[in-house]
C-alpha cells in the first residue's frame, strides 16, 4: 500500500518516573513514495555519542519497519525520515525510541493509503468474507 499524501507524524513516550526506558520522542516527515525508505535527519545532544547515536536511529528504524512491514498489506509505499527527536539523559533508551517510533508508526498506519493503482483506503484493511 502507498501513502495517499505527505504528513507529519510524531510521539512522545512516557514510560515510569525513574525507570531507564522512560522518556523519547520522536517525529517524523512521510511522503508517498514507490517503496519504503528511512532517512534520520534528526539532532541530536552532544552528550550522545556517535556509536550510541546510531544504535538509537537503527532502534527507530526496526520499529519502523516492524510496524509498516507487518501483516499481509504491508504499508511500503513511503518515505519515512526522523526529523526530530528529544532525548533525556537519564530516561532515554534504545528501547525507549523503539516505543516512540512504534506508536507514531501506528498513527500514520491509520491515516490514509491507497493500493498500488486503486482507490485510498483509511487505516488497515479487512479480509474478504
């Protein structure tokens, strides 16, 4: 299924005071496209180093992947690029970032998408009966 136009989906995940995998957020710029890419343009602290880094955009992009590649309609008909993240020093995790990227995945999973030269459809489909 491909995207049925550009728009911006985000989340910020929340997880319990104190834990280690409590904070992240994560935005996002989707377009239609003819397949599935990610692209990370997002800042990030200085405090986060280069290796850390990219565990942490390798996280976001398995959950992107996980969420738009799931189930038999697979939502690969967009561009996905993290335009913006916020990140906490003691409550960020690469776990957490897979969480944030889940939920606004799901958000654009349930906007609008159109079969590969069909009609739009609004958020998964049914199977036939």
């Amino acid at each position: 299924m491909r995207l049925a136009s550009a728009q911006v989906v985000d989340h910020e995940f929340r997880g319990k005071f104190g834990h280690p995998t409590s904070y992240a957020f994560v935005q996002f710029e989707c377009a239609p496209a003819n397949e599935l890419s990610f692209e990370s343009r997002a800042t990030w602290p200085a405090t986060v180093s280069e290796e850390y880094r990219a565990k942490l955009e390798r996280a976001v992009a398995e959950a992107v992947a996980d969420v738009l590649l799931e189930g038999v309609h697979q939502h690969s008909g967009c561009t996905v690029v993290l335009a913006k993240t916020r990140y906490d020093e003691v409550g960020s995790s690469e776990a957490a970032f897979m969480k944030a990227a889940n939920a606004a995945m799901r958000s654009l999973v349930a906007s609008k998408w159109a079969w590969a030269g069909g009609p739009e459809t609004s958020g998964s489909l049914e199977p036939l009966a």
